[in-house]
C-alpha cells in the first residue's frame, strides 16, 4: 500500500488530501511538492543522512517529463516556507549545494495496516454489505487512531500517595501497568518502589536502602537503570556515585539487590539512560564544559558522544524506540536550544526554545519524552509544557499546581506527575548554649513538634532569613500567600515588603549596609525595596539568577548564568554595570572587606582578593558552605558530620565551639550579636498523582 501519511515534527503531511496540517490550520499543497518531502522522507528512513541528488528527484517525482528551470528550488522554497523552516539556519530541509538535499528533521511513519483483503464475491448484496462493514470499520478505526491537534484536556487530579516520606523521580513503566519511584525518608534511607496502578499495592525494589538518582528502564524494560551513591554515609565531597541496574522483574516479587555496573571519578552521573545492547549515556561535567558520555558494559569503556564547546549542555533525554536523543544547553546568547541527535549521536536539529512571556529567564528548562518521541513534557516553574522538536513550547493547563515532574502513560492520555513543596520554618536561637536566650513567641503555634521554636509557623516555604545590619528587623522569603515574596518580621508581626507581580522564585536577596533597602532577583530582574514597600527594577544587561551579598553601599555581588550556571559577578549599583569575577558553579558568595569567599554545590569554599581572581584562590576545607555566615570578622559554620556550629577567623581557623544542632535544623542563615536564624525542615509534602 503506497504511503499517504507521515509526521514531522509538530506538521502532519496528507498526501491524499495535499495538505498540511499544524495546530488545527490545512495548507493546500501543490502534489509534485509533497512528493518532493515524500522522497526526502523515505530516503531518511532507508539511508539515514543519505543525501538525494537532483537529478533522482527530478527522474522519481517528473519522470522526465519537461519542467520549467528551477521547478525543484521552488519546491523547496514552498516547503520551507509551509513547515517553518529557516534557508540560512534549517533545521528541517539541508541544502547541499549542486549536489541535492537531505532532510533533517526525524519523521513519524504510521503503522501499516495489518488487514487482510476480503476474497471478492459476484453477490452485489453481499459486495453492498461488505462495503458498509468495511466502511464502519475503518471510522472507527480512524476514531480511535487519528492523532488530533487538540489533545483532551487535563481536568482531574487523583491523588496516590500520602506518607511521612516524599517521593520523586516517578515514571511509568513501559507496559504502563506500574509507577515507578523514588521514596526518601531521611539521608541514605530511600528506596525505589513499584505501585500497581489498577491495585494499588506497593512493592520495595531495592532491598538495601541508599541515595538513588531517577530511574529509568533499559530498552527491553526489563531492568532499571539509576544512580547510586555507592558511599551513602560519606559527605558528598568525598563520595562516588555508580551507574547501578535493578532486575525489576525479580524485584516485583522480593526486594532486589543493587548491581553496580561502574563507578564514576567525575561525580554523580547526570540524566542517566539505557541504550541499546548495554551502553548507558549519561552527561558528564569538569571545569569548563559538559559531555554526553557513553559507558559500555560490553567492554568495559567510556567514551564521548557529543560535546558543545559553544554551549553549556545540561540535561537530555533519550527516546528507545525512536532511538534519538533530546539535548538542552544555553548557548552564548543565553538563548535555550534543543538539539536532537540520531541513533549515532549525529545531530539532525537544533533550535532555539523561544519562552513564553511570563517564564522565568533563569530557570533551566528539562524534559521527558512523550511514548511517541514526537515531543516533550516540560515542567517549569510548576506549570506543564509541551515542547516540540523544532524548539515550540505550548502551555497544557492541568488542574493541579507546584508540579516538580511528570511523565505520560505509554498508551492514554494520563500523566504521572510528582507535586508538592517543603514545609519550612525560620528558627531564633541563641548563638551559644551559653548565651541569653531567645523568648519563645507566644503565638506559634506546635512549637512542640518542632526541632525548635519556629518564628512564625506555616505550612510554606520560608527560608534564608538574615537580620537587618542593626538588628532591628528580620528580612526572609516566604511563599505563603502562594508565591516567593521578601517579607519583614518586625514587631511580632510579619509584613509582607516586595510585590513584583511575578511568580517566579526568589533565590537570595541582601540588607544594604544601611539597613534602609532590600535588593533581590525574581525572574532574572533585579528589584530594590525600601521598608516602605517603595520598590523599582534596576537595569541589567544579564538576567541576575540571585543576589549574594550587599557589602559596600555602591556594589554588589550577584549569580548569573552566562551560560553556565553560578557566574559570580559585581554589580555597581550607580551605573548598572556588571562585572564578571570569573568564576562559575558558585552556589553561595560572601565579601569581607576586599576578601570575596564562595562555595560550590558540595559545599566547598574558596576565598580570593578582588582584583586577583579566582586562579589565585585558597580553599578553606574546615568549612561548609551550605550553612555558613560571614559577619562582624568570624566565620561561623556547621560541620557536616558533627552538626556543631563552630566560630573561625577569616582565614577559616577554628576558634571555638558554639553549640548542637539538630538533623532537621541545622542550615543556619545569619547572626547578629548573640542571635542565630536558622532553617529548619517541618516536612514535606511531595506526593505523587495521576492527571487525567
């Protein structure tokens, strides 16, 4: 049966109608250039990135028949323009000058019909009921099959899961009969976990509890395939992930032991996935860029798929069936782009991911293929997205909110999606087990199932509170009246300060020396506040990721991704000028006179001289930056394994000994005097749901 229908990317081609179909829209189409895109697309699907030469074009699609010059340029032309493709930069139709063409983009065949023909009969009523049947039949079919522009919408939501614990990391598995998840309950305690849809029983996979990555299933789906911290117990610094596998299977009916396959010496394997005939890709980091790595379990080596040396490379995903790849990056524009790779880890597409309007600039963008490989689910910012492979980003509105992942059914229209937050509350203490204490407040309420007193207690989010430089207030960010907000606990009371209009997260902000203004980022804007509530933007020429410190009255240290992420910069504040320290991966950044310290995402901390640079920095290794503060000459800092809050001088000499912290509450956020603020973990609420 000759082919009438295929797909490229989000554009189905008609061949029997000569249209094309985007979104709903039909575009009448010429035959001879749809025949055109038709050969382009079968000599794809028979020889890869062969290209088709001019004159194999004109024999198959004129048969030699006399045209008029440049019958087949203008082909082209009118497909480019049809499907939205760039002649300068294609992403779709490459050009190879007095050579032919080659299609670019990967192409979606139906499945052919596997009816059998009728044996004919010379009874005419027979035919007439045959032909009626036959009829039926196929509009059904067609109903059932027919891929529509306009998915159903997601308008409910079914809870699954309500425990202590939280889960993560949650997918279907292949057949679409289980979940597939993370669950964690305290540090090295998680497990992965299987629950049966239809049932709902719950079954525990891995029969030693440990740190785990997501999960995904090997192509024959009959392991999984994640990584493990192969040293739970040792801090992160000094740990080693392995790329481990799970017979689920065998785990369904008891808990499984964990195979380690290989233990990587560059960190936790990012974005892990099973290829083919046991390879595993996965994206490896250094100093400069990220790599798309294979290792083979067959041999036993490590090799380099794909690198970008323009681009920072941050996230992929990888289609079994369609057997391409989905790769995120920044490029030096700051721009999003998609790259899709073949099977050989050739790429055929890249596009720029054009955001919407109101999406946050700085948010790193992830996806998850769909089960036809033809697009991607997108969280951000806890809203869903489809993302197609030309880089087209769509909304898809769901009844549910603050989603972290989500993953859809092999065969319906349902997702699995992970939604909740952490409930966290700001605790004043005394410095010391010594010092004056700190009253309790009167109103807060079950204080006694708290690690300590909370400032003020909610089920929301509230975190990095610093004291004003005369101690007179407490700034902290807050999303309890449903987005990040900077609010103000003066006089007993919380007020709330910023009110951008964004919904984007808040992720530092700063005291002026004064203690008279407030400067943070929200949606890679800079904002500044007086304790008014009087607040204006301040121009940029990078969106800021994060303010960090506010040491001089005129300058201030900020993060930016340029494209990598953690780029510490100064800002002058008089002449919105940036300036790059050169340096990236910064988690964390203070300043003590002309002594800028910063810390890495396993809390390692460095310090250099401005005007130096980075090349020149010393690491101070007694201290953690995940809970650290720099204020009035000492460094205070909580060790990792101990939980105690120590005091040191500025070159990071212990000094003394303060006092014990909690498991749940030790990221301690600022002092002032005899007063410590510090985080602390109530809980949180991450569950798993289905969406239909």
């Amino acid at each position: 049966m000759a082919q009438t229908r295929f797909f490229i990317n989000e554009f189905e081609i008609d061949l029997s109608r000569s249209v094309v179909i985007q979104n709903g829209q039909h575009t009448q189409v010429e035959p001879k250039v749809l025949q055109v895109l038709l050969l382009l697309a079968k000599r794809q699907r028979e020889h890869g990135e062969q290209v088709v030469t001019h004159e194999e074009i004109m024999t198959h699609v004129w048969q030699g028949v006399e045209v008029v010059p440049n019958a087949l340029q203008r082909c082209i032309a009118i497909l480019r323009k049809v499907l939205g493709d760039n002649a300068k930069n294609p992403s779709i139709i490459a050009t190879h000058p007095k050579i032919g063409y080659r299609l670019l983009a990967p192409v979606c065949w139906p499945e052919p019909s596997t009816e059998k023909t009728q044996t004919r009969t010379k009874n005419p009523y027979f035919k007439y009921s045959l032909l009626i049947v036959s009829t039926s039949l196929l509009c059904i079919l067609l109903y059932l099959v027919w891929p529509t522009t306009k998915p159903p919408a997601y308008t409910r939501v079914t809870p699954l899961t309500h425990t202590d614990a939280h889960e993560s990391h949650a997918i279907f598995s292949p057949d679409g009969d289980y979940l597939v998840f993370n669950r964690y309950a305290g540090s090295c305690t998680s497990h992965l976990w299987a629950r049966h849809i239809k049932s709902g029983q719950e079954n525990r996979l891995s029969a030693t509890p440990g740190q785990f990555g997501a999960p995904g299933f090997t192509p024959d789906g009959r392991e999984l395939v994640f990584a493990a911290k192969a040293d739970c117990e040792q801090p992160s610094a000094q740990s080693c992930w392995a790329l481990a596998t799970l017979d689920f299977a065998q785990a369904l009916t008891k808990p499984h032991a964990i195979e380690p396959r290989y233990v990587c010496d560059a960190g936790q394997p990012h974005a892990l996935n099973a290829l083919p005939n046991h390879a595993y890709a996965y994206l490896q980091s250094d100093d400069s860029q990220t790599r798309l790595v294979q290792y083979n379990d067959l041999t036993k080596t490590v090799d380099t798929l794909y690198s970008a040396a323009n681009d920072y490379l941050y996230h992929f995903d990888y289609h079994a069936h369609q057997q391409h790849f989905a790769l995120f990056s920044r490029d030096q524009s700051l721009n999003y782009v998609l790259t899709v790779l073949d099977k050989n880890a050739q790429p055929v597409q890249r596009n720029t991911i054009a955001l919407q309007p109101h999406m946050d600039p700085t948010a790193s963008l992830t996806g998850r293929f769909t089960p036809d490989g033809r697009t991607l689910l997108v969280v951000s910012n806890g809203q869903l997205y489809s993302l197609t492979l030309s880089g087209k980003l769509s909304l898809l509105p769901t009844p549910a909110t603050g989603l972290l992942g989500a993953d859809k059914h092999p065969t319906r229209h349902t997702l699995l999606a992970v939604n909740g937050q952490k409930d966290i509350d700001i605790a004043h203490l005394a410095l010391s087990h010594t010092g004056s204490a700190v009253a309790e407040p009167a109103h807060d309420l079950n204080s006694r199932a708290l690690p300590y007193p909370s400032l003020s207690r909610t089920q929301a989010q509230e975190r990095q509170a610093q004291f004003s430089p005369d101690g007179q207030q407490i700034g902290f960010i807050s999303n309890r009246n449903g987005v990040d907000q900077l609010w103000i606990w003066q006089d007993e009371q919380a007020i709330a300060l910023s009110n951008t209009g964004a919904s984007h997260p808040v992720h530092g902000f700063a005291w002026s020396p004064d203690a008279r203004h407030l400067l943070w980022a929200q949606g890679g804007k800079l904002h500044r506040a007086d304790l008014s509530g009087q607040q204006h933007s301040l121009s940029t020429r990078l969106p800021v990721h994060s303010v960090q410190a506010w040491h001089q009255p005129g300058q201030v240290l900020v993060l930016i991704s340029d494209p990598m992420p953690g780029g510490l910069y100064l800002y002058n504040l008089a002449s919105g000028e940036l300036s790059k320290l050169g340096i990236n991966g910064v988690h964390r950044a203070w300043q003590a006179g002309e002594q800028v310290y910063y810390s890495d995402a396993q809390g390692k901390v460095k310090r250099f001289t401005l005007g130096e640079g980075p090349a020149h920095a010393k690491a101070l290794t007694a201290l953690n930056g995940r809970a650290m503060v720099i204020k009035d000459k000492h460094i205070y800092s909580v060790d990792q394994k101990s939980l105690t809050l120590n005091r040191y001088d500025l070159d990071g000499k212990l000094l003394n000994t303060l006092r014990s912290l909690k498991p749940t509450a030790w990221k301690i956020s600022d002092v002032h005097q005899a007063q410590l603020l510090l985080e602390q973990f109530i809980g949180i609420e991450q569950e798993l749901v289905l969406i239909d």
